[in-house]
C-alpha cells in the first residue's frame, strides 16, 4: 500500500483529501506545517507528498526546497496544491523540486490521477536505484549520483568525501550459519550505518558485503570521524545468531585534480590497508599516505 502525506495548514482540507485517499486504498500521513512534514517524510518515506505552497513559516516551495538537498527524498513525488494561478510562481515550484501541481479549487478525481501518476513513477524509480535486500541505494545509481557531485563540488570549490566500507570475515558468516542470515546481517548493518549518517549522506551498497557512504560538504578529517562512528556502533552491536562483526573503513576526500572514480580508488586502496593491517580500523588516504585508527 503507498503512502501519500497531505502537507497543509487547513485542517478541513487535510480531512477531506484523507477521506478520499483512504477510498482509493492509501495510507494516508498528514503535517499541519512544513516542520512537521520534513520530520514525516524522514521517518516514513512516502510515495507521494501533496504540499500546500501558501503555509505560515514554510512555505510549501521551501519545505520542496529542503526535500530535494536529500538523496532518499528524490525518490518522493511532490505534487504542489495552490491557489496561485501566476505562471511564474507555478515555474517556480517546479524550478524548486516538485514534480506536478494542481491549482485549487481542485476537482478531487482529477487529483487522485495526478496521485496514481506520481505512484507509479516512484515505484519503478525506487526499482531502479535501491537495492532490493539492504534498501539502501545500488551501485549504478551511486556512480552516477557521484559523477553529478563531484562535477558539483569541483564548480563550487567545496567538500568532498568517501567513506568505502567492508564486513570482516562475512563468507565464514554465510558458510557457518547460512545465508538466510547472512542477509540479516546486511540488512541490520545497513540500518545501523544509515543511522549514524546524516540526512545529506548517501548510503550505496557496493558490493556483496561492501558499502559506500558519500559524505556532502565534508572535508577529510570529517569523513574519518564519521567512519570511526560508525565502525564503533557496528562493533558494539549485539546481532542475532552471529553476536557480533567488525567492519574495515577506507576514506578518501575530493581534490580539484581527480574524477569521481579516482576518488572511488584512493578509497579503496585506503580500505585494502585497513584489512591488511588487521581489520576493524578506519584507513584515511591522503596524499598517498596512509593514516589509520587501529583498535
């Protein structure tokens, strides 16, 4: 069942609309401000949002605004409600990130089209870029994200790092206790990485049990500490069955002279010394030196 989040101050409106979404077989969520709505596609992830562009202290332009500055939030279909029938501020909603909208008064039928739109379009983009098992993005959708921040990045002259990560020792995980939980443990890893990232970070699986983390407008020393983080919260995790798992880190950062692939690489020679060096530690590429935290 999709979810479809009604955004609006009008308390009427959020009725109605969640009337006729739970006729047509929706599981409906609703926010009173855009606050609130951020916080409920953040915790929910639904399919389609219908965002109310006049709200007091958000607008619904700028609640898109903050949306699209997420990589998961692309994969949410805006469709903006207004009253506004000035083309210009329509160009502007759409310039900002949404993908439709509907002028109110609005004839509910026609509504729930532009719904079953934005449902379907999503679902075979989320088919497309998240991975299946883990639900974190796949690797063809993190190259060509990364190819688009790193050309980003290199423009505007800001930050840039890598995060590659590696489960220690997983194939005597999956030859002792079999696959089925060999794939619980991916999956409880994705979670537990996804929680220490932040809203603006890019979880990718890479791998079998490999893992990419792009960190936005972060210089070297913060993608270290965000590695550590992480290999801390994996290590003092209790998994079922397994008890618990060490993972390897290798960090690289973006310079002016390198393509996203290069960076790709520093990340991984980085990650290759962190396992050679006995594992469970973070490895920092810089300058062709090696930095590493050991446990």
């Amino acid at each position: 069942m999709s979810k479809v989040l009604i955004v609006d101050d009008n308390l009427k409106t959020r009725k109605m609309l969640r009337r006729h979404l739970l006729k047509n077989g929706y599981e409906t969520l609703e926010a009173e401000n855009g606050h609130v709505a951020l916080e409920s596609v953040k915790e929910n992830l639904p399919e389609v949002v219908l965002l109310d562009v006049m709200m007091p202290d958000m607008t619904g332009i700028e609640v898109c605004q903050k949306l699209r500055q997420t990589p998961h939030y692309e994969l949410v279909y805006i469709i903006m409600l207004t009253a506004l029938t000035s083309s210009e501020q329509k160009v502007e909603g759409l310039d900002q990130g949404a993908d439709d909208y509907i002028t109110k008064p609005f004839d509910v039928y026609e509504l729930m089209a532009h719904i079953r739109v934005g449902e379907r379009t999503v679902i075979k983009k989320r088919e497309a870029t998240i991975d299946g098992l883990t639900k974190a993005f796949n690797k063809s959708y993190f190259n060509m994200y990364l190819a688009q921040e790193v050309n980003r990045t290199q423009r505007y002259k800001r930050h840039l790092s890598l995060i590659m990560s590696d489960i220690d020792h997983f194939k005597k995980i999956n030859d002792t206790y079999g696959h089925l939980v060999g794939d619980s443990v991916l999956q409880a890893v994705t979670q537990i990485i996804m929680q220490q990232c932040r809203r603006s970070d890019l979880v990718a699986r890479f791998g079998g049990e490999e893992f990419v983390i792009l960190l936005l407008e972060t210089p070297l020393e913060g993608g270290k500490t965000a590695a550590e983080k992480i290999r801390q919260a994996i290590a003092s995790y209790t998994f079922e069955k397994i008890q618990s798992l060490t993972m390897s880190f290798g960090v690289a950062s973006l310079t002016t002279d390198i393509d996203g692939q290069e960076l790709l690489h520093q990340a991984d020679v980085a990650l290759y010394e962190a396992k050679k060096n006995g594992r469970n530690q973070v490895v920092v590429f810089q300058n062709s030196l090696f930095m590493s935290k050991k446990v």
